[in-house]
C-alpha cells in the first residue's frame, strides 16, 4: 500500500479512517502516519513537532498528548520493571519547548534522577525532583549564538515561547529563571571541563586558572627557555605586551548584590574577585586624586573628574589586553565605578602583570602621558600582593598609536610605538578592536545581578580568547608575509640615507638615538625633535578645539548646534574633504565613498553656516553644476563662501585660515621628506643602478616620489593662495616669513647641482622651502637636523620591521611549543586518571592541540626562511646584528 492510500504499517486505510493521520514536520520524510507508527518512530526522537489531520486542515498537536513517554536510562524494547510514576515535565530544546511526561527509573539499576537526565542529554534545571530540564544541544546552541550575536537567553527564551505557541491561546508556564540559572551553570561546568581544574595537580584557586591563554605570548614554563634572560641581546623577545582601557559601555544597573548574585569563577578567569576589588578600593579611595591633565583635553581623564550615574552600580570596566595579539589577559577585569579611577587602573593592570612574572613589559594606554606620571609611587604604595617580582622595575610605556595624533607634540615622541626600541610592528589598538566586539554584549549584560554578569563576561572573553587561539596561524602567517616584504625596502631605504653621509656625522647621530632609546624616562635629548618647529596642523587643530571648548560653554547658540560636531571640526573635517579631492583624479577610488562623505559634511555644515544651504540651490539650479564629479563637488568653506559674494561668520574664516595655515606647513614638511627619499633613490641607481631590473625598479620609486612631491606641492599652492587672499582682511601678519609663493624651480633637494647629482659636497640651498625655521634665511643647523630627522626615522623604520621578523619567527616557535606543552599537559592527565570519561576527554583535548600544532607547522612551511632573506634580514639563531 503506497503512503497515499494508507499508512506504511498497513494496518490503517486512510479512506476508511481520514482522521488517523499524522505527520511530523522535523523529520526529513513527508510520509503520513498512523498513531502507533509516529510513536514507534520517535521513540530516540522525542523531541519532534506532530501534526494531526482534522479532517479540514493540519493542526499542531505533541507526541507527549498522543502517548509518547520519556524514559531515561530505557527504552520501549527495554522497558523498566520498576518505573516511577508518570510526571509532566518540561523540555527545552533548541527550536521549541516541549511539555513532555517522563518516568523515571526505579529499578536495581536505577542512579538519582538527575544522573538518569543528564546520561539522556538532558541538563536538570535542579538536582532535588527536577520538573524542567534543557537538552545539551539547546545550551551549546545558545551559547555559541550567544558569543557570536550577543543575543541575550531571555530573548532566546522569548522566541523559543513564540516558537511553542504564536497565537496567545495556549501559553506554556514561563520557565524563564529556570533557563538563566541552567545557562549560566553551563557556561561554569563548561570552564571548568576546558582548564581541567578537576584533574589531579591543578591548583583549583590559582588565579587566572580559568583563562585560556595567547599561545604567542611568552610564559615561563611553557614557551620559553628556562635561561632566556642569560642572552642579553635576546631579552626584549620575551617582552609581554599589555594594554590597558577602560570601557564605558559595559555598565550595570543597580539591581540585585553581591550577597544575592555571587559569581561561581571567582575571580579565577578574567574578571578579578569582588572581595579582593572592594577590599582595595576601600584602603586606597582619595589616596590619589585626578589630577590636571597638562595634555590635550582626553575623554577619559574628563570622565575620571565627573560624578557617576545613581542608576549605575558599575560604570564602565577596565580591561588589559594583549597588545600584540588582541587576547585578554587573565584576572584583569575591574567593574569601574565612575570614570577611569587610576586605583582600578592599576588594580587592573597589575593584577594581570602577575601572571607574566619576570619578564619585560612593555604597557600603552591612550592617556599614558598623565597615567604614567605617579604610576611608580602609586605602585609602591600598594600591598605585595600586587606587586610582581620583577627584574626590569622600569616598564616601557607607550600611547597606542591611533590615539597619539590628539596628544600634544612631546608625548608623541615620548611614547610613540614607532620610536620605541623592541617593538616590532605593534600598533596596541588590539582593545579598541576588542571593545567593538564587546560592546553588542552590553545589552544583555547590564541588567544582571553582579555575578552573573561577571560570569557571563568571563565565558564571553573565553571565547574571544579561544577565537584568537585559532586564529593565529593565520594572522602570524599574513604577519610574515607582509614584513618580509616591507623589511628588505625599509632596510635598503635606511641604507640609502646612510649613504651619502660622514662617518662622524652617522655616529654622532647613533648615539644620540641610542642613548634616547635606552632611557626608559625619556629624559635625554630627543633626536626625532627638530628645534625649531613652526606650527603643524596638529597643534593648531588642539589649539582650536580648546577655544571651541570655551565658546562652548559660554555660547547657548553653540552648544545647541555642537551637539553633532563642533564648528572647527566642521572646518578640519572639510579641508580633510578637499585633500581627499584632490587625490581622487589621480588615483579614482571609491568616489561614492567619498560623496557619502561630502552628503554627510553638507548635512551638518547646514547647521553652523546656513547660507551654504541657500548657495548650493542655486548651484542645483545651473544644469552643469547639478551633475559634477565627485572631486569637484563644491565643500562651501569659509573662503569659497565669501569669495560666492555672501557672506560668512569671521570666526570661521579665522579658523580656516589658521588650519590651512598648518596644513601648508604640513604639505612643505611632508614634501621635503620626498625630496630627501627620492635624492637617496637617484644616488642609489647613479651608483647601481646598471642592471635593467633594478634600473626599472627604481625609476619606479623615483616616478612614485615625484608625484608624491607634486602632490604635495599642489596643496600647498591651494592653501596659500587662501592664506594670501584673506590675511589682510583678518589681520595676520609674520606669515609671509615661512610661507612664500611656490614656483617649479622651488621644488628642489638640499644637495648642490642639478637634482640627483649626488657628487655636490655640503649643503647649498637654492630653494626657500628648506628655510623651516621661519627665519628669513637658510642656515646650516637646520638643514643638518632635517636630515639627522629623516636618518633617524628611516633608522627606526627599519629596525621596527627587522624587530617585527624576529618576533614573528619567535612567536611561531612559542604557539607550536605552547601547543605541544598542552598536548602532554592533557597526556598526563589522561594517564592519570581513573575515571573513563575523564580519560577520554583528555584524549581528546590532546588530540586538539596536536592538530592545532601540526596545523600551524604546515601553514607556516617556509616562513622562517622567508623572514631572514634578503637585504636586513636573519635568522633567529644567528647573532642579531640590527641595522643601527
Ligand atoms: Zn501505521
Ligand atoms: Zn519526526
Ligand atoms: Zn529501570
Ligand atoms: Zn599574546
Ligand atoms: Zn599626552
């Protein structure tokens, strides 16, 4: 009989009898079924969705209403002798939940109840006469929904409710508290199933014992040799990087406390333990007050003077990262309670030093400058248990590199990742890009009580972490790719600016810098610094907001429309615009991108210069105006506004001027750089440059400098042809000094003789625009420390990329060595063990990791070789002699 006319059984004829069909919509066939076959079939699927024909239509009925029994630890072919009696239970799975009856076993055979739920996959919501459980597929799903959308279980729970019934007429009983106690219980059962805390011989309360941790980064006993610090020359290869921040999305509500909510890990994964925490605050609070900050204007020190919200009990957190490889460092979570308290920043930071004990460290923190100021005394003040034995007692601090533009001029040479010795290409943005991630998770977080949230944090940061662990072998391999091709141009370009110059000069230099580099304090002459600056864009823009700032605050008008951007902002973001047209004919990239730009610009300028709304429906009314190209889309700035015929605010004409008038120094400076790179590339093919390989190679360079140094020289005509037109309107004077007219023949290099000619002996200036003192005439100083400059940043450019070899070859052998140091680790504890799933889970964690391990060897064939070729290069094992 064919599932047509009957069912497969061939007991039931569906003519006779049309209302004994059923079916089940989760199994993959489509075939209609009688009662007892559907039963029969979903005895090892319980947890499926029927439907019952009525004759008129499919409705949605359960296997439970039709009969079906679940019986932990039996089957329908074995039944138990000795069964409980039939009890309503509930189910919740990973689509639906289910309103089940079970009976529990009785029999000689029978274990506690929960035993009997958990062997069936079944997680109990409580060990005493459970009623509720959820299947293990349901909280692995969720959780791992949970890590990749943030996605909170209450609204997980909601849809499954939704999934049961979407009608309202038939509501199941909210098993909601149920749901959260089990998920969180999972999230701990599961951490403490991967660190292995229940096998003999590992310490149970050791702090961080729940983290996973980056295979790349140093750990004694693990990755690195015992005797690494007898090399000297090696030391700053065991560096471990941190990053510290703060975040302020990641707050929580005043609800539940500590004696209500207590967190299960303890503070033995990342976030560090309450009691401890309070216990610090409590000594420590008003012991260092915020001071001053005699940088620019930083959010978060501002944040640090500002009183907290009542309705928050946590208003942000503090984190430290690793700052090479973006992992998160163990025990460094601290609930912040207002904005960054340098006492929590502290606790923080140190708390997760402790973990890395004896090594180099290396710390960057965007508001380094101010932070760093009294870190040793406040550190000196703390109890030993947050002090780490140490032999470097100096760290080496630095300012993220990103975060370095809003600083003033000295903390950007005093903390730049570009001039710090040891470094390689870190860049310490890794928090931010962690935040980002992150901050979904303040949405389901911030309503919890103060343990669950610091769990469910922990199990959050876990999973990051164990994503980076796989990662890995990836992003050192895209690492080694890319240094390998920066560090032989690099290293040939320090060569280059090497060339040229007397040994004495070269070595007087060489020490400065060295001497410069070895003083953590950075109290010694800096070589990067030019004496005499004239202002840079950089420094005009802090100086500009600090007035915007004060208008601010006086100005009602101002503060309304500030809200999105403030008017000198508007300002820079234009003149942004306007270098960015001028770079889109030349090399037409993402033109839309850029007239999104321009849309948004136009939006706000609406804001603070109205008549610029008015000027541009005038120009759509001009039909070839209507339709421009993007690199000629009118920007409206101040100047272009009054040169219309309208008129205009003379403050912003004040701020434009000034801003150009930075940026015309900025576009000389930069140019003077090309001409001094490009002069190296001439003198290198003029001596060479014979074969026809190179000779193309480096006429290439050469092309690409020149229209660099075009380009350069085109903003600067732009801007000083503003800077000339307005200045006597505005009153400026002295300008002319430094900026002048920039005709063809001023566009040359420093060396004597016709560009490129090599053979001219010192210094003859045939060109104003190497005058950079803003004095009326050239001199010889200037000219010296412009090159002593450019020598020095070629120097450090290349040792960064050499630095960042070394380390890269370092880190495969730590992550491989990490890897099989964990496969014995889980080796030794399946060897020593009695219990068989134990065993086995050993096995398998083993097993992992000599797949990772060998992963990794087959993906990085090759590197090693890679990395020490060419010009700069060599292997980890030979002597290191950097370029220096
Ligand atoms: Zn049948
Ligand atoms: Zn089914
Ligand atoms: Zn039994
Ligand atoms: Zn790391
Ligand atoms: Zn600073």
């Amino acid at each position: 009989m064919n599932s047509d006319s009957g069912c497969p059984c061939n007991h039931v004829e569906w003519k006779h009898e049309p209302l004994k069909r059923y079916r089940c919509v989760d199994c993959i066939e489509s075939v209609l079924r009688c009662k007892d076959c559907l039963l029969r079939n979903h005895e090892s699927n319980p947890f499926h969705t029927v439907e019952h024909w009525t004759g008129k239509y499919f409705e949605k009925t359960s296997l439970y209403d039709l009969g079906l029994v679940l019986h932990p630890g039996h089957s329908l072919s074995l039944p138990c002798l000795a069964p409980s009696k039939l009890q309503a239970f509930t189910v919740i799975d990973i689509n639906c939940i289910y309103r089940t009856t079970i009976c529990f076993c009785r029999c000689s055979r029978a274990i506690p109840d929960h035993y009997q739920l958990l062997h069936a996959r079944l997680y109990p919501a409580t060990v005493t006469a459970p009623q509720t459980a959820a299947t293990f597929r349901f909280l692995e799903f969720f959780q791992m929904l949970s890590f990749m959308s943030k996605v909170s279980a209450t609204e997980y729970y909601s849809a499954l409710e939704r999934m049961m019934d979407n009608t309202g007429t038939d509501i199941p009983k909210s098993r909601s508290h149920e749901v959260l106690r089990m998920i969180r219980e999972w999230r701990h059962l599961r951490v403490l199933k991967r660190s292995g805390v229940r096998y003999d011989g590992v310490d149970d309360n050791a702090s961080g014992v729940l983290a996973v941790k980056c295979p790349a980064c140093p750990h004694a006993g693990i990755n690195i040799p015992t005797n690494w610090w007898k090399d000297p020359q090696k030391i700053w290869l065991n560096k471990a990087f941190f990053a510290l921040d703060a975040n302020f999305w990641l707050t929580r509500f005043n609800v539940s406390n500590e004696e209500r909510d207590l967190a299960l890990n303890k503070g033995r994964a990342y976030m560090v333990d309450d009691c401890l925490l309070q216990q610090h605050i409590a000594t420590f609070q008003g012991h260092w007050p915020p001071e001053k900050s005699d940088c620019s204007d930083h959010d978060a020190v501002k944040l640090a003077n500002c009183r907290g919200d009542h309705n928050l009990a946590t208003t942000g957190l503090a984190l430290t990262t690793c700052a090479r490889h973006n992992s998160i460092h163990a025990h460094s979570g601290v609930d912040l309670r207002l904005g960054e308290e340098y006492i929590l920043m502290d606790y923080s930071l140190l708390s997760s030093i402790k973990n890395f004990p004896n090594l180099p460290i290396t710390i960057s923190y965007d508001i380094m400058c101010q932070y760093s100021k009294k870190l040793y005394q406040r550190i000196a003040s703390y109890p030993p248990i947050l002090h780490t034995p140490t032999p470097f007692p100096r760290y080496q601090l630095l300012v993220p590199k990103f975060h370095l533009a809003a600083h003033k001029q000295d903390c950007v040479w005093s903390f730049s990742y570009n001039y710090a010795m040891g470094i390689g290409r870190t860049d310490g943005e890794g928090v931010e890009r962690n935040w980002s991630t992150q901050n979904a998770l303040s949405g389901s977080t911030k309503k919890m009580g103060p343990g669950s949230r610091r769990d469910t944090l922990d199990d959050h940061f876990g999973d990051h972490n164990w994503r980076k662990t796989i990662s890995l072998a990836t992003l050192i391999y895209h690492k080694s790719l890319e240094a390998a091709k920066m560090r032989p141009k690099m290293v040939t370009a320090y060569q280059d600016t090497s060339e040229g110059l007397d040994e004495s000069t070269k070595e007087c230099w060489r020490t400065m810098v060295t001497e410069w580099e070895q003083d953590l304090d950075r109290k010694k002459q800096n070589p990067y610094e030019p004496k005499v600056r004239e202002y840079t864009l950089n420094q005009i823009r802090l100086e500009l907001a600090r007035e915007d700032e004060e208008l601010i605050r006086t100005d009602l008008a101002a503060q309304a429309v500030s809200s999105r951007i403030t008017r000198t902002q508007l300002i820079s973001q234009g003149l942004e615009l306007e270098e960015q047209q001028l770079r889109l004919p030349i090399a037409s990239r993402r033109p839309n991108n850029l007239r999104r730009k321009i849309n948004a610009f136009t939006e706000v300028q609406a804001l603070h210069m109205p008549v610029t709304v008015i000027i541009r429906q005038q120009q759509q009314q001009i039909p070839h105006k209507a339709a421009q190209a993007t690199y000629d889309l009118p920007l409206l700035l101040p100047s272009e506004v009054l040169l219309l015929g309208s008129s205009c605010d003379p403050i912003l004409l004040d701020y434009e001027w000034r801003l150009r008038y930075g940026a015309a120094h900025d576009a000389l400076e930069q140019m003077r750089k090309h001409l001094l790179s490009r002069n190296a590339v001439l003198g290198w093919k003029l001596r060479y440059g014979h074969g026809v390989r190179e000779g193309n190679h480096s006429q290439n360079d050469v092309d690409q400098l020149t229209s660099k140094i075009l380009a350069c020289a085109a903003r600067y005509q732009i801007h000083f042809k503003m800077i000339q037109h307005f200045s006597e309107r505005l009153g400026k004077v002295n300008w002319s000094k430094s900026l002048k007219p920039l005709r063809g023949e001023d566009i040359r290099s420093i060396l004597r003789g016709k560009d490129g000619d090599p053979s001219g002996e010192g210094y003859v200036i045939s060109s104003w625009i190497w005058n950079t003192s803003g004095v009326d005439h050239t001199d010889e100083e200037n000219i010296a420390e412009c090159l002593r400059i450019s020598w020095c940043k070629a120097r450090s450019r290349a040792l960064r990329w050499q630095e960042d070899c070394i380390l890269l070859q370092e880190e495969m052998r730590r992550v491989k060595e990490f890897f099989q140091s964990s496969q014995r680790e889980w080796e030794y504890r399946a060897e020593n063990t009695l219990d068989p799933g134990q065993q086995a889970y050993a096995y398998r964690q083993a097993g992992i990791r000599e797949r990772m391990r060998a992963f990794c060897i087959q993906k990085w064939q090759g590197l090693d070789e890679l990395l020490a070729r060419g010009p700069g290069g060599f292997s980890l094992n030979k002597k290191h002699e950097f370029v220096c």
